[in-house]
C-alpha cells in the first residue's frame, strides 16, 4: 500500500514537472522576446540582479519582498502622477471648453489635440516670431547709433557753450577750456568712428546711407557680445557701458596762461598743487552740475545746492572773485563754508553771511551784514 502511495505520488510529481516545464519555456520565451525589444532595460535589470544577489544572498524570499514594497512605492506615484494628469485635463477642458472627457481613457484626444497645436498652430506662428526678433535687432542697433551719436552731439554742443562763457572769464591770469576728443580707449575707437559716421545700420535701404560691410561687421559682433552674457547682471552691466556716451569721449582741460603758453590739466594735475589744480577742479564741478541741470526733465521743478566745505582754500583772492562770479552765473545755490581769512573775500559775491561762533563748548549762529 505504501509503495502504491509513493508511485501515484511520483506520477502526481511528473504530472506538475512537466506543467511547470512548459510554463517555464513559455516565460523563458516571453523574457527573451522582452530583452531583444527593451536593450536598454534588461541592462538595469541585470546590473540590479548582480546587486540582489549580493545583498540577499540567494534568499529569493528576501528579494521577492523587497520587490514589491518597491512596486507598491512606484504604484503610490503613478497614481498621484495619474491624478495630476487628470487634473490638467479637467483645467484645460474648462479653460478651453473642448468637451473631451476627464478621464486617462481620454488621453489620446489631448496629445492629438496637442501635436495639432504643436505642428500647426505654433509653426505657422514661428515665422512672424522670427520677423518680429529680426526687427526687435534692427530697431535696436538702428537706435543704438543714431542714439549715441546724438548725445555725443548734444555733448558737444554744451562742452562749446561752456566755453563760451569761460573764454571771457579772466581767473588770475589764466583762461580755461574744456576740451573732447575721441576716446583713446582702443576697445572703443571703432565704435566711435562709426557711431559718428553718421551712417544707419540697415539692410538694402537706398533711401539712406548705410554702414559698409566692414563697420556692420564690427556692430554684428558687439551685438553678438552683448546678447551672448547669460549673467543678466553682466549683461545690464555691459549694456550701461556701451550705451554711455562718454565712454566714447576723453576729456581734458586746456589753462591758457596770458604769456600765450597753454598747458593741459591732465598733466598740471600730477605736476602742481594750489590753485593752479583746485581752479579746473570746481571749474569741473560747476560744468557738471550744470550738465545735469540742462538734461533734466523740462516738465519738473529743480533745484541745484552744491555745498563746499573748506572751499578755495588754495587759491589766491582773484581767482576766488571770480570763480564765486563764476558759479553765481549758473543755475546753482552753492552753500560756502571758509574760515575767516577767507571770508572778507567772499562776502561782497554772496547775499546771505552766517557767523559760526563756538565758546566752550557751545556754537552759535549769527548773521551778519556789511555795516
């Protein structure tokens, strides 16, 4: 009887190996047809294999595990992913009012509805994009030179009528005119020559006269340089730089001596102290002042107060007479601290005279007229 179990059991066995044998080929085939169609993923697969193998140790129990507490993770994202998706359906059915469903069964109308937008739509719109930068370029470098050539223009015309007025005012034997030139900065010479050409950065204009190929050249580079920074800090700092008129520009100051000699201040500046430097300087300050007087908004009120403390105190009695002249000329409050060696020079020139007087240690304040 027991020889009888054992035999049936055997039979039972060989029934179940052979069942397991053919479901074995049958995966065996399936896996094999699996890795020839994903390369890439039968790569990981194996490489995540090697390393079950030696963590688990042959403890496919072990393994099986962990495997589908991994599944089960994977799965908790794919739904949230899913739900996401279904949500943006939902979003861009209201937005758009389409009447697609709001369900992932759905998806295919959407990606149809996108590729129609991606191919169509937004190709046809690329062209017109394209001309709209083109132009967006042209008008910049257009307004680029013909905006700096007109304020190195308008420069020029206040440095001259600056001069004007300084070529009749007599500073102790000494008459000052300011003077510009082309920058001398090499990173800057061509850029001047063709702002100041006075040509136009266009293409096939017969109407105007346009840069030759050379000076677009030398543009299309800068404009390369200039858009080429992905630092938009540098960018903005590059743009202040080459968009400041003055940096196309050096400036000087030309002291004319009555002798009929002439020296220059960027030299007298190294060379000497006293009033022969501090003259040009606030010569220099009032220009400044007044330069930013002149570009002011037309449509505001303004006002100009320049205070110098210690002021004139290297310059002899004529040369401060007239540099007060000087300043009461232009459109400038100038608040003028001196020390009383200094003050019966500068009283006649001023309309208000203010005492400071310290005892101990307390100061006071008191006005003072002529008499």
């Amino acid at each position: 009887m027991k020889k009888g179990s054992l035999e049936n059991n055997l039979e039972t066995f060989k029934e179940q190996l052979e069942q397991t044998q053919e479901e074995y080929q049958l995966l065996h085939e399936k896996i094999v047809q699996f890795e020839m169609e994903h390369v890439d993923v039968t790569q990981v697969a194996d490489q995540q294999v090697v390393i079950y193998l030696k963590r688990f140790s042959k403890d496919f129990n072990g393994m099986k595990n962990d495997i589908e507490q991994q599944g089960n993770g994977y799965q908790r994202k794919a739904n949230q992913i899913e739900n996401q998706i279904v949500m943006k359906m939902k979003d861009y059915n209201d937005a758009y009012n389409i009447g697609f469903e709001n369900a992932l069964i759905d998806i295919e109308s959407y990606k149809q509805r996108y590729h129609q937008l991606k191919e169509m739509d937004i190709v046809s719109k690329e062209e017109k994009t394209r001309q709209a930068k083109l132009k967006c370029e042209e008008s910049f470098k257009t307004s680029f030179i013909s905006g700096l050539n007109e304020k190195i223009e308008n420069a020029k015309k206040d440095i001259a009528e600056l001069n004007k007025g300084l070529a009749q005012r007599d500073f102790n034997g000494e008459t000052y005119e300011f003077c510009v030139s082309p920058t001398s900065r090499d990173d800057f010479k061509e850029y001047y020559k063709i702002i100041q050409s006075g040509k136009e950065y266009m293409v096939n204009n017969l109407l105007s006269e346009t840069l030759s190929e050379s000076q677009r050249r030398i543009m299309d580079d800068l404009f390369i340089k200039l858009s080429s920074v992905e630092n938009d800090q540098e960018t903005e700092q590059m743009l202040m730089e080459y968009t400041d008129y003055r940096n196309y520009l050096d400036y000087d100051i030309k002291i004319k001596y009555a002798s009929g000699d002439y020296a220059y201040f960027s030299k007298v500046n190294k060379e000497k102290s006293g009033g022969e430097t501090q003259t040009p300087f606030y010569v220099i300050m009032a220009a400044s002042f007044e330069q930013v007087i002149r570009n002011r908004n037309q449509n505001e009120d303004f006002g100009c107060v320049v205070i110098f403390d210690e002021a004139f105190n290297n310059m002899d009695e004529q040369r401060i007479q007239e540099m007060i002249k000087f300043y009461n000329e232009r459109e400038i409050q100038t608040f003028i601290a001196v020390p009383p060696s200094r003050a019966s020079t500068i009283i006649p020139y001023v309309n208000t005279r203010l005492l400071v007087i310290k005892q101990g240690q307390q100061s006071f304040v008191e006005g003072f007229r002529d008499e």
